[in-house]
C-alpha cells in the first residue's frame, strides 16, 4: 500500500521495484533516481547513495564484498550504472592505516583508485569513505532543506535529539572527507541502533538493509523534519520577520527583470561572458520582500553544495521596485557602485582567507543578485549552470526560512566557506572540465528560425555552445522546431516565441522573452524573408509593400531593438543580415524583390557605420538558390523564377547550380557555416563585410 507523505514524494513502484529484485546495484539506481526526482530531497548533482553487494573476484575468483557508490559528479535523478563508482570494501578500510590524519585528506583521494573493483566505472568521490565506514547494505546522503534548517540552526544538535528522540545521531561541521568518513563510524559506535546521522551544517545520512527500508527511512526523516518546521512557522504566524515591501504584479515583476537583466549581464561579464536565468518564485519573493533581507542574505548559505554555486553571498540591489529604469545610462550609474563593492568583498573574502597553496582568486562578480519586489537574477557560463545556481539558493532561503523558524540561522564561518570553495580538489576538478566551444555563452535570436536557412543557422549555433531563441510566424512549424531543438541540444540551450517581423510589439515580446530566458543576447540574425517575382507590369503596390516590411522594415525595427540591448549590456554584439546575390545583381521579373535586397544591404552598411566604436559588428551573408527547405519558394516564387528563365520549376535546382562557378548546390547549412565564419571569434575585426556563399555568381562579385 503506497505510503502518505505531505512534504515529501514517494514514488516507489513495487511492480518496477519487483523486476529487479536480486540486483542490488539496479535496485541503488532506481532508489537513486527517485530520491533526485525530488528537488525538497536534494538538488541537482548534490547528494550521493551506495549500496554494498556480493560479487566475484576477476582475479581470485572469490567473493567479495564492494561497495557502489555514485561517482564525482554526476545527478541522483538521471544516475546510471556508468556514474557508479565500484571498490573492494575491504581495501577502503584498510586505508586507515595509512591516513595521517586531517592535514593530509587529499592525498586519500588518490590511494582510492587502488581499492577500484570495476576498472571502467567513475572516479570515487570525496564522499566515498563516508558511506564506506558505515556498515550498512543501502545508505542515502543527502541535503534536503528540512534537514539542513535543523543542521544550520543555532542549537540544531539539541532540536535534533528531541525530535528524533535520539535515533539520529549528530557529527559537528567537518569538510567532506577521510576523516568524516571515521566520524560517522564513531557517532555509529556509540549510538547504536540510530536510524541516521545529522552532519552540522551539511546535510543527513539514513539507511537500510534494503534499498526500500533505505528509501522509506530517508523519505520518514525527512518529513518529521518539514512538519517540524511547519508547526513552528504556523505558531509564529510568519516568516523572515514580515513583508517588509509589496511585490510588483507579476507582468510589471517580468517587464522590470527584462529591462535590467541586459544591464546585470553587462556587469557580471566583466571578466568571462555569462548567461543568465530569471526567476520570481513565491519562495524567492517571500525572502526578498522581507524584514530580515538585509540580515540574512549577507551571512551567506551553509551547506557546502549550496555556496560552491552560489557564492559566499549574493548582491541584493537596493533599487525600488516601480523605479524608472529607462535611462539605461543612469542606472548604469547607480549599480556601478554595488558591482565594486561586492567585487571589493569578495576579494578581501579571498585575501584574508587565501593559503600559501590556494589557486588564483576566481571572478569576484556575484552570481546571485537579488531585486526586492522583482526577483532573482543569477548569472553563470551557461544556462544551466544559471540555473542550478537559481535552484541551489531558493535551496538556501529554504533553509535559513526553517532555521529562523525554529531557532536562528547560522552560516558557515568565512574560512570554511573559503576552503571548501578553493578546495585543491576543487580545482582540480574545475581544471578537468572540457574547453568550452566557440559560441559558449553567446545567445543568439535568428529570425524565422522554424525551418529553411533560419533553423540551420540556429542550429549551427547551439551545435556550437550557444543559447538560441527561434522564432516564426507560424505557431506549429515553431513548436515542431522547439521540440526538435531541446531533444537535440536540451532544454536549457533553447527558447521559442512568435515573432512577425513587421510586428514592433511582437518585435519588444519575443525580445523580452529572450532576455528573460537567457539574460540578454549577443547575436541577431536577421533572416525572415519572403520572394514575390513578378513582372513590372504584373507587380501590385501590395506585393511591393509586402517586401519592404518584411525585409527592410523587419530588418530596421528588429536591429533597432536588439541594438538597445547590445548597448545596455556593452560587450559588443553581431548582427548579421541574411541578404541575397539579388542585392547586387539585376535580372529580370524582380524589381521588387532585388530593390528590397539592395536596400537590406545598404541599411546593413549604414548600421556597421553607426555601431562600429561600440563593437558592435554589421555583417551580410548573400545567398543564392537555397532551395531545401525553403519557405522562400512558396507563394509562386520558384514558377515566376522559372518562368523568368525560360525553364520549368522543376529544372531550377540543376539550373541554379550550372550556373555557378563551382558547378554547385546551395544549401541551408552553407549559410549557417557562413554566419558561424562570422561570429565564431576569427572574424572578430570584420564589419560592414559581405560573404558571398553562392557556388560563384560572377554577376554578383562585389566591385
């Protein structure tokens, strides 16, 4: 019978659970996934769990006890055998008689690869003696927010003894580690029969003799934890000492974050170009528009998880909620002295809590940036990254609102923050991590991106580390392509909104859907076209009006709104403009068409004139006869052109490609590696340029 939980999940199937009965290592993964599908549990890469099972010795052939525990790295909710770490119980204990106690933790981390049993599975974690040292089949560690506000609370050791009545034990504050592992052991020893362990500070351990009783031990903690935490906060009556300001209502909350985000962005990319995630979350309001804002918000979190992502503290904006923020030049102004003094902070953070060995001081800019009564900001070099830091400190309001609930808050001193942040294995980890491709965080807004010459740029894009915002006219070709995109490249790499070119208040919605997805954008591409070939005689003033809105007025209105965000943010930008051959090259039936392309160029001239001393770059791309999977042929383009040639419609493809120098076809993914040429950073002193991708016009060599 599915057991009743009111603050936690339990999501255990018994028939899933049935089909893998007598493995132990499936049973860990599956008891794993569920407890990560649960963000009140712990949160995204955070927690680790084990299980110790029977198994053959490759060598010997005798049987022996291993431990699999999840490796470095990695996420609970999407574990997989390969993120397991496997090694010979026995040899992890044995390297007790080789420690040399807490000055030397690190040199521990190596001699684990020679207690590996599976030579192919991840490398052990600093967690793994942790659950080595205990002797439990099945264990769980986590950092759910319930049990971290007792651990962080001012007399949590004591709350923890009442409320559990002794069957959860309590090691003090200790970094991750060798000797923690011993620690746990201790607390065992001399408790026994407890049914877990509260870590000050960090987080829980529980376990069982099955991954089930280890399942329903750790979700049974967890939940006297949050109804504790519940029944004090209903007898205060309220939290965080108040509401101290109103929120805005939710459009105005979303129309200041995308009016500010561009101007965020700027400051935090002072020294590594960010991505950022917006959010205003009833939890994140609740704290920002608090009494104790001002209070608890400099003291920083207290799990170790929470702080590697977050930094030691964030910077709250003492900005009013309604102001003005119009005057991009102003404001500028006004938030230039709080970026300095967060950076002043934290560089003295790290000077006076720096070692003789410690690695180089990391960018000083905040990653979490609170504005009361709008929301939270955080910034980081990709989109997810922003985002789990946006998770990880909603995780630590969570735990500071239960621990003023129920005693007071405490956060961990400077100096263990500072050494668990430039931990040496830390650094080493960070070092490991792969390069980071050429358009890592860039964002880029392509217009008419659903399909033909626009989808492939797009997806060149984001194939290359950028964040993409595809838009269309047609609302099911655009969902097609969203989902296409975020099966492709996830769901972080992609936003999607309507935009009609000719549209300004579609042009203001989808810009401020993009700045409020990804922070802000380095790169617009103005693509949306449409071909109308006609006669002179046959050309209606509809047809002509038609062209030039879609093309030079779409191209204008478009550029015109990202280039105020470009210049909010002051880091340069690229626009390209998907032209055509037709701009420079006069045939016949096309007088509309070919002015209207002519007039996109010159426009593109024009803007790289203007925009050039604040870097930011005007490039062309001409096309020519990019028929696959082009919406450019419908509507009686491909008939008027072949009809213009003499030829039937379906002798274009071969005509067009005779036609050039190279004999060749045009394709959509011609274009896209013509835009990337642009914006991949080998071209960065290259504006006002045309390139040319149409197998070789000779007619439309530029002079």
């Amino acid at each position: 019978m599915k057991m009743q939980f009111k603050y936690v999940n339990y999501l255990w199937d018994e028939r899933e659970a049935a089909a893998l009965a007598g493995d132990e290592v499936a049973l860990l993964i599956y008891r794993s996934n569920l407890l990560g599908a649960d963000l009140r549990l712990t949160n995204y890469g955070g927690g680790n769990t084990s299980c110790k099972a029977m198994a053959k010795d490759p060598l010997t052939g005798e049987m022996k006890e291993i431990m699999w525990v999840k490796g470095s790295g990695g996420d609970l909710g999407t574990l997989k055998k390969s993120g397991l770490a496997a090694l010979y119980v026995d040899r992890l204990r044995s390297l007790e008689n080789v420690y040399r106690g807490r000055a030397h933790e690190d040199e521990m981390v190596e001699l684990f690869n020679h207690c590996i049993y599976d030579l192919a599975s991840k490398a052990p974690s600093i967690d793994t003696p942790l659950h080595g040292f205990l002797p439990f089949k099945h264990i769980d560690h986590l950092h759910p927010d319930a049990a971290i506000a007792i651990a962080a609370a001012k007399d949590g050791k004591r709350i923890t003894q009442e409320l559990f009545g002794g069957t959860i034990g309590w090691v003090d504050w200790q970094r991750p580690g060798f000797d923690l592992g011993l620690q746990l052991r201790q607390c065992l020893e001399q408790n026994p029969g407890i049914r877990g362990i509260m870590l000050g500070s960090h987080g829980l351990f529980t376990w069982g003799d099955t991954a089930y009783e280890s399942y329903v031990n750790t979700l049974e903690v967890v939940e006297r934890c949050a109804a504790y935490i519940e029944e004090n906060i209903q007898k205060n009556g309220s939290v965080f000492g108040g509401e101290k300001i109103t929120a805005l209502p939710k459009e105005q909350r979303l129309q200041q974050a995308a009016s500010l985000a561009p101007l965020l962005r700027g400051f935090c990319s002072s020294h590594t170009k960010m991505v950022g995630h917006f959010t205003d979350d009833d939890r994140v309001l609740q704290f920002i528009d608090s009494n104790d804002l001002d209070r608890l918000a400099p003291m920083g979190t207290s799990c170790p998880d929470h702080f590697l992502r977050t930094k030691i503290s964030p910077l709250v904006l003492n900005l009013q909620p309604g102001a003005n923020l119009s005057d991009a030049a102003a404001l500028k102004q006004q938030l230039l002295p709080l970026f300095k003094s967060y950076r002043s902070m934290y560089a003295d953070y790290y000077n006076k809590c720096k070692h003789d060995n410690s690695p180089a001081m990391r960018d000083p800019n905040p990653v979490v940036i609170l504005y009361p009564g709008v929301g939270m900001f955080t910034f980081a070099k990709d989109k997810q990254t922003a985002r789990v830091a946006a998770e990880f400190y909603i995780n630590a309001i969570n735990v500071m609102r239960g621990s003023e609930a129920i005693s007071g808050y405490t956060s961990l001193p400077r100096q263990e923050a500072f050494d668990i942040e430039y931990w040496l294995l830390e650094e080493a980890k960070l070092q490991r991590m792969p390069k980071p491709k050429a358009l890592s965080g860039r964002i880029a807004l392509v217009t008419g991106s659903a399909g033909g010459i626009g989808k492939a740029i797009a997806r060149k894009f984001a194939a290359e580390g950028a964040c993409v915002f595809i838009n269309d006219v047609n609302e099911e070709r655009l969902q097609g392509a969203k989902a296409e995109f975020e099966q492709a490249f996830g769901k972080d790499a992609v936003a999607a909104g309507l935009l009609n070119v000719t549209d300004a208040a579609q042009i203001h919605n989808a810009m401020q859907q993009a700045v409020l997805a990804f922070g802000g954008v380095d790169i617009i591409v103005n693509n949306a076209g449409i071909s109308i070939s006609k006669p002179l005689a046959d050309h209606t003033v509809a047809d002509w009006d038609k062209l030039y809105d879609i093309l030079v007025k779409g191209q204008f209105l478009v550029s015109q709104v990202a280039v105020d965000i470009l210049r909010k943010q002051a880091m340069g930008g690229d626009i390209i403009n998907i032209v055509s051959k037709n701009a420079v090259v006069a045939g016949p039936n096309n007088a509309g068409y070919g002015s209207a392309k002519a007039a996109q160029a010159h426009l593109s001239r024009l803007l790289a004139a203007e925009l050039g001393a604040e870097k930011i770059r005007v490039n062309i791309v001409n096309p020519d006869a990019v028929i696959a999977d082009s919406n450019i042929w419908a509507g009686g383009w491909a008939e008027g052109r072949a009809k213009a040639y003499g030829i039937s419609v379906e002798e274009l493809p071969a005509y067009y490609a005779k036609r050039t120098l190279l004999g060749e076809a045009i394709l959509p993914e011609d274009i896209a590696n013509a835009c990337y040429a642009l914006v991949s950073g080998l071209l960065n002193k290259s504006t006002g340029n045309v390139l040319n991708v149409d197998g070789g016009v000779a007619a439309g060599f530029l002079r």
